[in-house]
C-alpha cells in the first residue's frame, strides 16, 4: 500500500512538473510569437486626444526652428547620431531591423502627436512606419545627403568647391493614399541651444497611422503561429506556401470559368451568346482569376522589402493588361459582330452604304484598341514613379518631345493620323475596286497602319496609308460602282462601220450583264497607215461585270468582222508590182 502511494505520488509530480512546463513554455512562445508578430492597425489615440499647438518658431534659412521638441518621450541621448540626413534614416532602419524600437523613436518628430503619447506608443509608430518603408518605399541611399546641411557633393573636373544653399528638407520616399501621395520628408530642427540635428518630419509622422491601416500587415499575418515565420530566402515559409496555393486556386478558377461561360454560352439559342464561347472565354476566364489572385494576395499576405515592390507592380501591370485584353476582345467581337450581322454584302459594289458602314467599323475598331492601349499602358508605366517622372520631363521638353515623335515615331503615327484622314474624308473604303501601281484589286480591310487590296488573281497589296494619302490611284467605286469599259478593234479602211454598229447593238442588248445605264456606242478613234480604230463602249453595274463584258463583246465583235464576207474588212497589208520601165503590172493583196 505505501508502495502504490509512492509511485502515485511520483506520477503526480511528474504530471504536475509537465503541465507547469507546458505552462510556462505555452507562455513563453506567446510572448515570442507577440514580439515577432506586427503590430496592430488599430489607431493608437482617441479622436478627443489633446494635442498641442505647432512648435515651429522663427525662420532660418538652414533649419527649422522649434520651441519645443519631443516632449513626450525626451530628446535624443548623445550617442545617437543624428547629425545628417543620411546618419538619421540609417539609424532608424538598423534600430527598426533589430527590433530595438525604443531606439528608432528618436529619429522622429513627435511634435504633432498628444501629450499623452507614451514611449510604448512611439515605439509601436516606429514600427508601423518601418512595416510601411520596408514594403512600399525603395530608399535612393546615393543621392541621401550625408552631409549637416543636407547637400550633394558634386565632383567637378577642377575639384572646386561648388556652393549651394543648404537644405533643411529632403524627400526620401512617397507612398499612395487614396489617390493622393503621401511624401516622407526629413527635416532639419533646431532646439533651443542644442544645435541642429535632422528627423523624420512630424508631417510624415503623423501619417503613419493612415499609411499602416492601407498598407499594414494582411489577415494571415496576424493569425499565423510562430513555427510558421521560419524564413526562405528572407521570405516567410508560409507566404511562399500560401502564395503557390492561391496560384494553384487561380489557375483552377480559371479552367472553372473557361469550362462554364463555354458551357452556357454553347446551349444558347441566340447566335451572339453562342459566339461569345469563341472570342471572350478565355479573355473573361483569365481577368477573374487574375483579380482574384490579385485581391485575395493583396488581402491575405503582405510582403516586404524590394520583394514587396516587384510583386506588387507586377501584379498590377498583369491585372491592368488582362483587363485591358478583355476590353480589345470584347470590342474586337462587338465590331465584329456588328459587321457580321448588320452590314450588307459589301462584294457587291453598288451596295454603297454597306461599304460605307464597314469602312467607318473597321477604322473605331482599330482606333479604340489604340486608345484602349494607350489607357493601359498609361496606367502600367505610372506604377512607376521614375518613369512617370521621365516622361513628365520629357513632354515639358518641346524640343525632345518633337524629335522622339518625329524620329521615332514618324512612320506609325502618320500611317495612324493617315487612317483617321481616310475614315473622315474617305477617299477609298471597304470593298473598293482600286488600281494601285498598275494592280487592280479590291480593298480587302484597312488596319491601324496599312491597307489590305486583294488583287483579281488573288494575291495581297499591304499598302501604306500615307501612301493612300499621298499618291494618286484609281478607285473605280468613289462615287459609284457603275463602270464604262471600251473595246479597241483594228480592221480595213473598207470596213462598213454601220453594220459594225448595228450587230453591237444587238450583242449588248442581248447581254445579261448590261446595265442599259449606256447606250451602244460605236466609234471610229484613230487610224494608221493601215487600218482604223473601232471604239465600242459598254457599261456595267461594277468593275468585275463590266470586264466580263467588256471581254465576251470583243470575242463577238472580231468573230463577226472575221465572218462578215469572208474576212475581207479584216486589216490588210497592200503590194504593188512595179515593171522595168515604172509601170504598174499588177496588184497583190496580203491579207
């Protein structure tokens, strides 16, 4: 019995010691898992906070000057320095990077905030501003003054000293809030007799709260265990984990959408539904599954660092061009569509208002894809701010604008400002019969920038539109697709041209393709030393039916002259024998 009771005992200190270990260690790593998390993006004062007057005093050229200087929390101990621009964000970082918070606080201005702004809370802003600046700002540390009075050192070929007025404000970073930009500035202070020294500007202090609650740490964030933030490559393990899982869901989101809009749209009755399967499935399939990532990264999981920065970006420049894509489909398919189901026949050439309609689609369709890129790539490159800031300079340079439009660009946009003079003026549209350098054909399609003629055998001109613009053509439809032709015809001085007249009559009344808009003419144009020339002029409703009849009159007309008695009107070269003594002996005919 005192055995049993023994061993009872024994359990229950060793049961006793593992919950009180478990205890403390579930304790410990709470704690741990506190210090490691972000903080929270709760605002840390009330809105009846009492908050003090503006401390700024007297003006000087080199500092601002203050009459009262982070009163909540102290000034700065003597070790920190703070002397430069530079030293100040450096000592912020690398006091924010090793988690020692309490000593970042110094390198802010605090004299926006309320009296009852504790060290606790400063430390808490010190951070939330490194989360912003480590996700969202790329610091130019080369052109950050290390200098006390904030200037640049310029190197010079002489290596004189180059004056320059000092600075007491300097930019370092921007970030976008609600469409408008937040600019992190340090400013250089003085305080009473202690010397000027530079912080980061109360302005940007004050902001840190609204910069947090946009930009600070997502839900997944704050939820995830300490064993989860072991880190690869200086990332997180899960944020690569979760990252790869919402590619995956996205990508089966896709294959999802794809498969449904396809299904619906294929079971349709009505033709335009069914044709959305063929042009906007996979366009509307890959736009939702990209915002979807997008979103659910965005609000899921944060990066940080120039990682934050790549990822960001680029996730935007894949949303904005897929949407974009989207938008070119859809209007690519309505124009299409319209042109399908709405315009006439345009082969037919005296269908003028059918090639007239077509002509106007097919140049909106081009121009609002080029605008719609345009859009696009506007809203790309000013994700950018060095390249926002490159083109601003270079459009308010006249002189540079002008030779990168009219070196670079010179071609494509006066093919494109070409295009736009041929939909308004319309010297040539849609299914035009043309003549261009001696090639007949029709006008197949006219692009942003060239002009598609399909010639009668069939081939492809790819004409310029500057050279529409610019040279002369023939276009046989301009005004109407009714055509005169002219058949040529060599015979015998002889020849009765009346009958001639009166059996091409009859031909092209009998003729199917004969317009009756001309009457039959038959003229004698020109002669030579040997024969006349008969002119006969029929006409057509358009170009192709009139060289048809053009071509079958003229077979007609020379079987007729070859059979009118025997052939003697066909043209004839006359031989005169001549004797001894000059006189004629005879006379030879060679037909």
């Amino acid at each position: 019995m005192h055995l049993k009771t023994t061993r009872l005992t024994y359990i229950l200190i060793v049961l006793g010691v593992f919950f009180l270990g478990q205890i403390t260690w579930s304790q410990e790593q709470k704690e741990e898992q506190k210090d490691d998390q972000p903080p929270k993006k709760e605002s840390l004062f009330e809105d009846d906070a009492n908050y003090q007057s503006n401390p700024i005093g007297d003006f000087n050229e080199a500092y601002y000057i203050v009459d009262r200087l982070n009163e909540q929390i102290g000034l700065s101990p003597s070790e920190y320095n703070l002397q430069t621009p530079q030293a100040t964000l450096e000592h912020f970082i690398v006091s924010c990077r090793n988690k020692e918070f309490d000593k970042a606080i110094y390198a802010l201005n605090f004299n926006l905030f309320p009296k009852s702004l504790t060290k606790e809370d400063a430390a808490i802003l010190a951070e939330k501003l490194y989360f912003v600046i480590n996700q969202r700002v790329n610091i130019d540390w080369d052109n950050l003054s290390d200098r006390p009075d904030g200037q640049i050192d310029i190197s010079t070929t002489t290596n004189s000293a180059v004056a320059g007025a000092p600075r007491r404000s300097l930019v370092f970073g921007e970030v976008d809030y609600k469409g408008r930009d937040i600019v992190l500035r340090l400013q250089r202070v003085r305080y009473k007799n202690y010397g000027a020294f530079w912080l980061i500007s109360a302005n940007t202090t004050d902001n840190i709260e609204n910069m947090y609650a946009q930009y600070g740490p997502r839900e997944l964030d704050l939820m995830m265990p300490n064993w989860a933030r072991v880190q690869f490559l200086n990332v997180p393990v899960w944020k690569v984990v979760g990252t790869i899982l919402l590619i995956v869901i996205a990508y089966f989101l896709a294959r999802f959408i794809y498969f449904l809009v396809c299904k619906i749209c294929k079971n349709s009755k009505r033709y335009w539904i069914k044709s959305i399967s063929d042009k906007l499935a996979k366009p509307v399939a890959i736009t939702i599954s990209v915002l979807f990532f997008y979103i659910t990264l965005n609000k899921l999981i944060s990066f940080s660092g120039a990682l934050a920065t790549v990822i960001y970006t680029s996730l935007l420049i894949v949303v904005v061009g897929s949407i974009t894509w989207f938008i070119m489909q859809f209007i690519d398919y309505l124009m299409l569509y319209v042109a399908d189901r709405k315009v006439g026949d345009v082969s037919e050439e005296e269908n003028e208002e059918s090639r007239k309609l077509l002509t106007y689609i097919s140049v909106a369709r081009r121009l609002i894809t080029f605008l719609v890129i345009i859009i696009g790539g506007y809203i790309i490159l000013s994700q950018f701010r060095s390249l926002e800031k490159l083109g601003i300079s270079l459009l308010a340079s006249a002189g540079v604008a002008t030779v990168i439009i009219g070196v670079a660009a010179q071609s494509t946009l006066g093919n494109i400002i070409a295009g736009l003079q041929i939909a308004f003026t319309k010297p040539v549209r849609v299914g035009d019969t043309v003549i261009i350098e001696d090639d007949w054909g029709y006008v197949e399609d006219i692009k942003f920038t060239f002009m598609v003629v399909r010639t009668w055998d069939l081939r492809r001109l790819v004409v310029p539109l500057k050279y529409v613009i610019s040279n002369t053509f023939e276009n046989w439809s301009m005004t109407s697709s009714h055509q005169i032709r002219p058949i040529f015809l060599q015979a015998d001085y002889r020849t009765d041209v009346s009958k001639v007249r009166s059996k091409f009559k009859e031909l092209l009344e009998d003729h199917e393709d004969w317009d009756q808009d001309h009457p039959p003419v038959v003229q004698v144009t020109d002669m030579s030393d040997k024969t006349i020339t008969i002119r006969a002029l029929c006409s057509a409703k358009d170009a192709s039916s009139t060289w048809d009849l053009h071509c079958s009159l003229r077979e007609d007309l020379v079987r007729y002259i070859c059979d009118l008695e025997d052939g003697v009107y066909l043209a004839k070269s006359r031989v005169e024998n001549v004797g001894n003594r000059g006189e004629v002996t005879g006379e030879e005919s060679i037909d």
